[in-house]
C-alpha cells in the first residue's frame, strides 16, 4: 500500500525537495493533495505530474488562473484559507508541513486535530504553539516527526539512549555568510547579500533568518519544545561545513551524532520513511570534502538573535510567539530596507521588553499574542527607521 501524502508549501524549497523524493519512490508515495500561496504556475505543473485530488492556493485572487492552468486534468481545485485547511485534513497517512512562517500555524494545527503523521518542516508551529500543540498532538494521536535538518539529527541521534541520560542536545549551525564579519561590516549588509547562504539552498525567510542567526534561535525554541528538554540543555555550535547536522551528549559523555550531505532530501525522506530507511538519492558521503571541519563558537554580541531565543523561552509561552512576530516583521522591513540588518535583533528584544506578559491556553491565545507583537514591532520599527 501506498503512503498517501500531502503536502503544504509544494512549491517552496521543502515542498519541491519532497516532491523529488516522492519521485524516485513512486512506488512507496501518492500525492493526494497540495497547497501553496500564490505560485500557481508551478502549482499547476506539479498537478499535472503528480495528480494530486485536490489542489489549493491561499491568494483567492490566484484562483481563476490555477482553474485554467489545470483544465484537462481531474483535480479539485480550491482557494483561501479553508480550502489551505481542507488540504492539510484531506484523507492522507502523512502531511509534510512546509508552509513558511506563522502561515503554517493553522493548517498544521487542522491537521494535527486530525491525528495524522505531520512532517513538521514548519518549526513556527511549536515556536508558536508551545506547549499547546504538543498537548493537542498527544491529545488527538498526532505523530510529529521533524524535517529541520539539526532536529532529525537529535532525533536520530536519541535513539542511542534514554531521556534521564541526556546531557546536553548540540544544535549545530553553518554560522551563515557574515560569520567573520564585524558589527560595522554587517550594518552596510543589503538584503541580497543575507540572501546568498554559504551551504543550503532555502526560502527567503529562512536565509535571512540563518545570516542573523534568529533562524537558530527559533530552532533552539522547536528543540525545546519537540523533545521536552531545558533551554539550558540545547547548546549551539557553529560548523561551517554542516556536515554533522547536530548531536546529542549523553551522561557517559559519549555524543552520538548524526552526519551526511547537507541536503534537506535525507531528513525529509527519513520523516517520511520513518521508522524505515530507503535508498535515498543524496550522494555518499566523501570524507574527501570534510579533511578540515570545523567547530566554532557563536558570536553572540555580533549576533544577539540567539540569546533573545533563550530569554524569549524564559518569559514563558508568549515569548516565543512575540520572538517569531517579531523576527517576522523585522526581516520584511530589511528586505523593503526600511531598516538595516542589524536592526532585526533590535526589533525583537524591544517588543519582547515591551509587549505585556500573558497566558496561553488555546489557539486565540496564541493569534492575540502572535497580533499584539506584530503590531508592536511595526511601532518599533517606525521609531527606528526615522532616526
Ligand atoms: N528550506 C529549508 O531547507 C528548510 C529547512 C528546515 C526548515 N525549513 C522550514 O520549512 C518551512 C518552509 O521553508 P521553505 O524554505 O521551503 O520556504 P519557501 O521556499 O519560502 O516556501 C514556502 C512555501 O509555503 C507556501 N505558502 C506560504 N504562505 C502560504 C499560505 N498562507 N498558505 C499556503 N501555502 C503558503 C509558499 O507558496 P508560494 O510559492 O505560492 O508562495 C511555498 O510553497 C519554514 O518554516 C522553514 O523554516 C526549511
């Protein structure tokens, strides 16, 4: 019996590697349903190919054109956000969360609701949700299995041991294209230079994000979450060639780590293989290429973006839903340069210090918080950007 897969955010970076396992694995996957904002060109192409049933695209306006595009095939087709959540709780044994950012929130939270397999590339969902969606997803029977490269590593990695031997979880981190820079060197930082990543091929937020190293923070924050571990507990090193994707030190001091190209394909493919292995199409290993890695420390006063994750965790659950507000609003005022690189970390700590404290026990909970700070950032950044 085939895997019946979904896949929301297919034509993103995530979504296409996905759809390039699924490919060389027809015989293990079918795509049921796919979901996307606005590229329906590619959306279109995707359905002719894979015959998904149902085919939806979050800009409404956007809707007409994927109807044309698809004509002569048998796919559904629909638009908006409900017709994003009909996607995500279609009848399916598997759904790959690749929306970016907080738009992934609600579709992967339906789908959740459904009980299924959700392989989470989507870290917003448990920087957002928290401890709420890790209830939920024990409360309906969802599995969430981690496609972020360094949280397959960890995954992996525990298998070596039990909970009560763990000491330390090793995120490791690329350190970005501006690593050796200055902090005068990256206030001249436009956005194509943070677009242009030394070692992964992503979407643009995620690119962004790993320069300024927030990336690692909200990883950092989804580490926490995902295996229920003390923020004092998940350390971060940089390691340029990324070739150990993370690792975890247990108490006998062994570290089991979890290594390999760095190509999203292994840990997508292992989500959707899980617990099996398959034949992947990522290349060996050659050691040739890994003569001189290297482990460096973070650079934390050039980049403050991680620390602010650690004491973004330490006000509670809000903070890391106005951690991620935050980061968000901050990079799309840096792409528009309305504010300089080195403003984004600037943007986060002062709507952490400014918004109000507040609790979460459900969803609302969390779209107030996520709302408040992003209205917050947008002052901040008003301030900063007419001085
Ligand atoms: N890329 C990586 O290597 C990587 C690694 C680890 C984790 N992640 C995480 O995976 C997620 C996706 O990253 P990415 O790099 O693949 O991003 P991306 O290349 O920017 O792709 C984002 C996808 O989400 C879709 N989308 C955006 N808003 C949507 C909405 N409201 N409803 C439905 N679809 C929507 C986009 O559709 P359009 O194309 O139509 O805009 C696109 O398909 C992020 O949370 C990221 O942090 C990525």
């Amino acid at each position: 019996m085939k895997k019946k897969v979904v896949i929301l955010g297919s034509t993103g970076s995530i979504g296409k590697s996905t759809l390039d396992v699924v490919e060389h694995h027809k015989d293990e996957f079918q795509i049921v349903a796919l979901a996307a904002n606005r590229s329906v060109a590619v959306l279109a192409q995707q359905v002719k190919k894979y015959k998904p049933e149902f085919a939806a695209v979050f800009n409404e306006e956007k809707h007409e054109e994927l109807v044309s595009l698809t004509e002569g095939s048998d796919v559904e087709t629909g638009a908006g956000m409900k017709d994003v959540i009909r996607a995500a709780t279609f009848d399916a044994d598997i759904v790959v969360a690749a929306i970016a950012g907080s738009a992934g929130l609600i579709p992967t939270y339906e789908a959740i609701k459904k009980g299924r397999v959700i392989a989470l590339a989507n870290k917003e969902t448990l920087v957002m949700g928290g401890q709420f969606i890790i209830d939920e997803a024990r409360k309906y029977g969802a599995a969430l299995l981690p496609v972020d490269s360094e949280h397959s590593a960890v995954f992996q990695s525990l298998l070596a041991g039990k909970k009560v031997e763990i000491r330390r979880i090793i995120l490791t981190a690329s350190g970005g294209p501006f690593y050796n820079y200055t902090l005068d060197d990256l206030k001249k930082v436009k956005p194509a230079d943070a677009l242009k990543h030394p070692v992964w091929d992503m979407g643009a937020k995620i690119t962004i994000d790993s320069s300024s190293m927030a990336n690692k923070g909200l990883e950092v924050i989804e580490a926490v979450r995902l295996f229920d571990i003390e923020p004092d507990k998940v350390e971060v090193v940089i390691h340029p060639q990324s070739f150990i994707h993370s690792m975890v030190e247990y108490t006998d001091s062994s570290i089991i780590a979890q290594m390999g190209e760095p190509d999203m394909r292994t840990p997508i493919q292992y989500a959707l293989t899980y617990p099996d292995r398959i034949t992947g199409r990522v290349k060996p290993f050659s050691f040739e290429n890994a003569y001189n890695m290297q482990f460096l420390p973070p650079k934390n006063n050039i980049f403050p973006a991680l620390d602010l994750a650690y004491h973004a965790l330490k006000k509670g659950e809000y903070g890391p839903i106005c951690y991620n507000a935050a980061d968000e609003i901050a990079v799309e005022a840096f792409m528009k340069e309305i504010i300089s690189f080195t403003d984004i970390p600037v943007v986060i700590e002062e709507t952490l210090e400014t918004i109000d404290s507040s609790t979460v026990s459900n969803i609302d909970d969390i779209l107030k918080i996520d709302s408040s700070a992003r209205k917050m950032a947008k002052e901040i950044i008003k301030k900063i950007s007419v001085i």
